[in-house]
C-alpha cells in the first residue's frame, strides 16, 4: 500500500495536487446554484418534484454509488476507483446541456454529481486515510487542505458560472470545462492503492519481532485477533451517532448554502451575479477555516465541531432578521467557517472509530448521509414554506433552534461515552 512515506515528494506533490482539483466534483452543484431560478422558469411545465430532482436530487442518486465505491477501496486499487468516477462527472458535466430538455438536464445531473460525485468523493478521502494512516494530526491537517481546495474550487465555479449565466444560463455548463485537465493529471499522476487487508494490518503489528517477513507472517496468522475480528464485524455500530449526527448538520447548512439564492430572491437583496458573489464567500471562508482546522484540531480534538454548530445556529437567527447586504454576507461567512470545522471533522473522524480495513466503507456510509442531507435541504425548505405559507427566511429561526438542539444531544452523547469509558478502565 502506498503512504506519503514511500512516494518521492515530487510525485507526491503531483498526485496531491490532482486529488485536491479533483474535489471540484463534490462542488459542481454550485455551477448550478446562480442560476436555479433560471432553471425552475425554463422547465416551468415540468412537474416540480422532477426539476428539484435536478438541482439537488444528485446526492440522493450518488448515496447508493458511493457505498459501493466505499466497498470496492477496501478490496480493489483505489486509484481505479478514483479515475473511474472522476471520468464519469467529467463527461456528463461537460455534455450535459447539449440539449435543452428537463429529462436530458436531469439525467446529466444525476450522472456528474450524483454517481460520479458518489464514487470520487468517497475514493478521496479513503486515498487520503491511507496516505496518512499512521498519523491522526497529519491526516487532519491534509483533510483540511483537500476541504480548502475544494471550497476555492466552488468559489471559482460558483463566480464563473454567475459570470458565463449573464449571456444565457446554458452557457454556466462551461464552467465544467475545468474537469478535462483534471482527469488527465489523475491519469498520469495518482500512484496506485491498493485495498489493506486484516492479514496486511496483522503482519504490521508484529513486523520487526522477525528479521524476516516470513517469520512475522507466520506469528501474525497465529496469533489471537478474536478482538479484532468481533471489532471488525461490528464496525458500522461505531459511527451510527455521527452519521445521524452529519445527516442533520449538513441537512440545515445546505439550506443556507445551497438554496442562497432563494433566500436573497425572498428578501429581495440582489439578482444571480450578488447570489454567485454570496455563494463564492461562502466557499472562501469554508476554505479559510479548512486551512487552519489542523491547528483548531490539534488543541481542541473531537471537540472541534461545537463552535462550528454554534455559528451555522446562529447564522439562522442573523439572516432572517437583516436587510443588509453587507450584513448577510458576512454572516454567511461566519457559517462558512463553521461547516469547515464541521466537515473536516467528521471526515476525520470517521476513520478513528474503524479498524483500518473498514476505513473506505466508513468514509461511505458518513459520505451518503451528507449526500442524502444535500437531496433533502432543498425538499425541506420547499415543502417547509408549503405547508406554513412562509417565506425561506421566516423559516430560519426555527432552523437554528433545531441545530442547537442537535448540538445539545451531541454534547450529552460525547459526555456519556467519556463517562462509559472511564467506568470501563475503572473495572480493569
């Protein structure tokens, strides 16, 4: 298996940088987010269900994808997997307004950042749980980079989109041009790796008791994992709480982000290029906060997460009472920086909970509940102001009051386990 240790530092750098660009996949929905409004007139005779299945119903489409893919790199190379969905968001992004119909537009959809976001989301982050699978701090620090790179690249989509939708919103598609060059630099530069098997993790955890592989083979197949087997098994019981946990975080967050633009439409704060500029800084600060999260997380820990949920509630609160531009940007700022904490930690997390085998499938499972929170926001919201005859702001307190009770019972939960654990040790 390929770590950072055993590749030279220019290939390194290379292989980093396609990885990084490559996480314009899970950002692609933002091409789309200047010109939502443009895309609800233009199919206005097509049933509302189907044109929000566009728009957000791609994450929903990738969960089962990947899962599958979450599957396939802990057993194949994942740098097949890797190429494989990248390949397939490049060619459905870049094709996928050729021909104006809401069935062709949905279908594109559900192949570029649905199936493909599915495959190549998951493969990252397992990719990057290998390369640093010996240090927890250094893991954390490069899953705040690929985060920060990420929120940059929806920034630059979400401009450029705003920018090409000006002379008609199909020509937003252009954006996704950016993915050609993308690709071929995952083809020629991403190094190769391969799944890690309990036999692998058994033969490192007594290598250098045997001068020779052979010898620690041997001991390693003999030696008594009943432990790791029960751990093994029973892996997936270990991040249900922070699956749920993502589910409704990430469900209120992209409430804000990306349904900005009904949020500025409801207010009456700007048009499409405000909305795109709103988008890009929430990016930005999620990039910012991305940067640092290593820092934050070298001091704080798990606890990491608890000032980032404070500033997305209270973003809820702030939003729905402003009328001011400035004011609404820089508090979607403040919530930017908080879904960085949020996002780096429980991706960062997730693979301390399993055995290292389990790491892809574990990235998976935390990977479809954020995906499935993305399909859901825009159906909340909608069928929310549906049913109470609100508008999206007049909603918002009530959002914020819910990501504060999220927070309270994920407090209470992480109190419970520290204590369950200390009665543990106390017992031996």
């Amino acid at each position: 298996m390929a770590d950072a240790s055993q590749i030279s530092k220019s290939r390194l750098f290379f292989a980093m940088a396609a990885l990084f660009l490559s996480s314009m996949c899970t950002m692609g929905d933002l091409v789309i987010n200047p010109i939502v409004a443009n895309v609800y007139e233009a199919f206005a005779d097509a049933p509302l269900w189907l044109v929000n299945l566009g728009i957000t119903g791609p994450a929903l489409v990738g969960l089962p994808f990947g899962l599958m893919a979450g599957y396939l790199c802990d057993h194949v190379d994942k740098r097949m997997v890797m190429i494989a969905g990248f390949a397939v968001f490049t060619l459905s992004s870049v094709f996928g307004i050729v021909y104006v119909n809401v069935w062709y537009f949905v279908a594109m959809r559900l192949l570029a950042t649905g199936i493909g976001w599915g495959i190549t989301n998951t493969a990252a982050f397992a990719i990057l749980a290998d390369l640093f699978i010996d240090d927890d701090d250094q893991h954390a620090r490069y899953v705040g980079w690929y985060n920060a790179c990420m929120s940059v690249l929806g920034a630059v989509l979400a401009s450029v989109s705003g920018f090409l939708a000006v002379g008609g919103w199909t020509l937003s598609y252009r954006a996704y041009w950016l993915a050609i060059p993308v690709l071929v630099m995952l083809v020629a530069f991403l190094p190769s790796f391969p799944p890690k098997s309990d036999t692998s993790e058994r033969v490192e955890a007594v290598h250098g008791e045997s001068r020779s592989s052979a010898g620690a083979l041997g001991r390693a197949m003999n030696a008594p994992w009943a432990n790791e087997g029960r751990a093994s098994r029973n892996w997936w019981m270990a991040i249900v709480p922070l699956t749920l946990q993502v589910f409704f975080v990430a469900l209120l967050y992209y409430i804000i982000l990306y349904l900005v633009g009904v949020y500025v439409a409801d207010k009456g704060l700007g048009d499409e290029a405000f909305i795109g500029m709103l988008t890009s800084l929430l990016t930005i600060s999620t990039a910012l906060g991305s940067i640092v999260f290593g820092s934050f997380y070298k001091r704080l820990g798990n606890r990491v997460y608890i000032p980032g949920l404070i500033a997305i509630a209270l973003a809820f609160f702030v939003l729905a009472g402003t009328e001011s531009q400035v004011v609404a940007a820089v508090t979607l700022c403040v919530a930017g920086l908080g879904w960085a904490f949020y996002f780096c930690f429980f991706y960062t997390y997730c693979t301390e909970l399993v055995p290292d085998s389990k790491n892809g499938m574990a990235t998976s499972v935390v990977a479809a509940s954020n995906g499935l929170a993305v399909s859901a926001s825009s159906q909340t919201l909608t069928y929310a102001m549906t049913a109470t005859g609100l508008a999206s702001f007049q909603l918002y307190p009530a959002f914020g009051c819910l990501m504060l009770v999220v927070l309270a019972l994920s407090i209470l939960w992480g109190i419970y386990r520290a204590r369950k654990r200390r009665r543990m040790k106390g017992t031996r």
